[in-house]
C-alpha cells in the first residue's frame, strides 16, 4: 500500500464493481505494460550525488547550478545498480485488483479506486485524445502553450487532483485551452522557494506533482514567455530540473515528490525525499509511437508518478542501504538548510531567465544489475 499520504477507506460496493468491470476492457494492455517497466528497456532510475552545487544561496532555478554523479558512472562496480518503476510504486495493488484478489475491496481506498477510474476513462477516449495532441504537435506551441495542452488533455485526465494551476507566465495570457477546445485555464503565480535560496516558478503544478514542459519550438529560439523552462531538450536543462524537484519535496514534505520533465516526444522522472535526502533520476520514456499515438505503456507510467500519493511505496531500505544520498543537505548545511526545511513559499518568488547547463542523458539497457 502506498506510504505518502493516509486515504480514506472505500465504503464496501461504492462503485467498486462497475470500475472493476469497466477496467476488465482493458487487462491486457495494463498487464502488458506493467511487464514491459519490469525490465530495463522502459523506464529506469538511478541515484544522483550532488558534488557541487549554489544551493545554499539567493539564486532562481534558471541558474541552479549543480555538479552532480549518478551511480552508474561510480568507479565502484557495485554502486552501479538501477531502479525499476515497480520498486518504488504498488504494483501489488493493481494486479489485486484486476484479479479481484487479496480482499482488496475492502483494502482499496476512495482516491486509489478513482485513480483506476481516471486510467479507464483516458483510455477509453485515448485515440481521441492521441489525435488532439498530434494536432498540437503539429502546430508546434512554445513550450507555455504546448505545457497548457498537454496538461489539459494528458495530465489533468489521469490525476486524482483536478487542481491544475498553470504559471502567470504563459506566453498566451488566454483563460481557454490553445488547442481550440476552449477548456478553461487556470492561471495563477507558481512561484516556489525563498528568496535567500533556491526559487523561482514552476510551469505547471497539478496537485501534489510539479511539471516542467516544452515543446519542438523551444528548440530553434529563445521562448519570449516567462516560463521557467530554457532553450533545449530535457537533458539541457537537468540543473533547474534537480533544483525543482529539491524544493518542491521540501515544500511538501510528505515523501518521495515526483517532477515531471515533459517534451514534446518524451518525459523524465526526478523524485527527491528529504527524509533520506536521496535523488532518483529516470531514463526518457517517448510517449507515443511511430504512428504518431500515445502509448499505453507510456501512460500507465505516467499514470502512476502523477498519483504518486496513492501508488507510491516511497524509499526502500536497499536504496538506504546503496547509500547513494544526494548529499545536498550537508552541502548547503544550516542557515540555508533551516529555510529549506521551514521557511519555503509558494507565490511572491518569480525571478529572470538565465543561461542553460547541458549533461549527457544516459543509456541502461542491458548494462546494469536492478538493486534487490
């Protein structure tokens, strides 16, 4: 059972069944992908180490600088260990509940069974909804707009939260979709941090999960919005990501956070825990096909780390154990550490855009032992 947050138990029989006969339609394809992010050909993690790093000063997230390692370039072979999506989200509970086993209608809670709600309804219409984002593709958004219809078509659909506030930022200042459909927006100040250490906004926030995104135009010029994100693919711009993702946990204080690193084609997982002070890194998962549709894999996944709070199992004690911590508590040390942990806010902490630090993505498949 997930750990971050308490649920509210599921009354017996509230529309357990008719959710349970609905999910049936599709089995196949969620038994399909949980077996696929068994393996390392998905999507993977691996722990980061901060050596370096500005956090303990005034600085927005547009110039975050880290220096930073991950494990599997550690000269010690036997640190170089990755981490599958099962390890640390419930896959225990979905295959009860597709199986009807383990009591589990008396174990599900109200936000896990919507949650399998929201999955079904998403890919009963995911052809629909594959069609409305290729048609967004198309017309290549700057990363502000192509962030509002992603998080109106993708993301707000498959979360248990529909309190989705996209930043001030947004290039289009409209209060409808940009895709056409005029769904309404809700636009306010992201803003996140301390004015005397790390901040500065975040494109999205979707409940308890931030998300940065950018679409194929960012790529060929400078974005005149105020979005947080820079020019250039995810992994340009993994220094903001790591600090985002720190103060976001620390903002909310309730486990492992997730922060989603979306592109156009693909996305990204970073998930910090304060308590244990340790950074996951995921490998890029595309998100649709050769066709152009989205894949259900890749939605499953997504699926998961957007209702982290109901799914995710939090750290394990083999991941303690690795002893791979981030180390940016002892790096920043107090005063700064104390503002991290008690005095962060949301709203009042805009700040100006700065240049971008590129790194290498990285490549598991095949290569690395799963930590056990």
């Amino acid at each position: 059972m997930a750990a971050n947050q308490p649920q509210k138990r599921l009354k017996r029989g509230r529309s357990f069944s008719q959710i349970h006969s609905r999910l049936m339609k599709f089995k196949n394809e969620i038994f399909i992908a949980m077996e696929n992010l068994r393996t390392d050909r998905w999507i993977t993690f691996c722990f980061v180490k901060i050596l370096h790093c500005n956090g303990a000063y005034a600085c927005s997230f547009s110039k975050a600088w880290c220096k930073t390692q991950r494990n599997l370039d550690d000269v010690d072979e036997n640190k170089r260990l990755i981490v599958l999506l099962p390890d640390l989200f419930d896959f225990e509970i979905i295959t009860n509940f597709l199986e009807k086993g383990g009591d589990i209608e008396n174990k599900m809670t109200d936000s896990q069974l919507t949650a399998f709600d929201r999955l079904i309804t998403f890919f009963e219409n995911i052809d629909e909804t594959s069609k409305k984002i290729e048609d967004a593709r198309a017309k290549a958004f700057k990363g502000s707009s192509w962030a509002a219809v992603l998080g109106v078509h993708v993301l707000r659909q498959l979360a248990v939260s529909n309190e989705m506030m996209i930043d001030s930022g947004y290039a289009d200042h409209t209060s409808e979709c940009p895709c056409g459909c005029r769904t309404p927006l809700r636009v306010g100040d992201n803003s996140i941090g301390h004015k005397d250490v790390w901040h500065g906004s975040l494109d999205i926030i979707l409940g308890p999960v931030a998300v940065i995104a950018q679409s194929t135009d960012d790529l060929h010029e400078e974005s005149s919005t105020e979005f947080e994100w820079k020019t250039g693919e995810l992994e340009e711009s993994r220094n903001q990501i790591i600090a985002e993702s720190i103060v976001f946990s620390f903002f909310q204080r309730t486990g492992l956070i997730p922060t989603l690193g979306i592109y156009s084609n693909e996305f990204k997982v970073f998930m910090y825990d304060p308590h244990y002070d340790l950074l996951y890194e995921s490998s890029e998962l595309s998100l649709f096909d050769g066709r152009g549709d989205l894949k259900s894999t890749s939605v499953f996944a997504l699926w998961l780390v957007i209702n982290h709070a109901q799914f995710c199992t939090g750290v394990k004690s083999c991941h303690e154990t690795l002893g791979y911590i981030a180390d940016f508590q002892s790096l920043v040390q107090k005063p700064a550490l104390s503002i991290y942990e008690t005095e962060l806010q949301r709203g009042g902490c805009k700040h100006e855009k700065s240049s971008v630090w590129k790194y290498s993505a990285f490549d598991v498949t095949g290569k690395y032992k799963i930590i056990e």
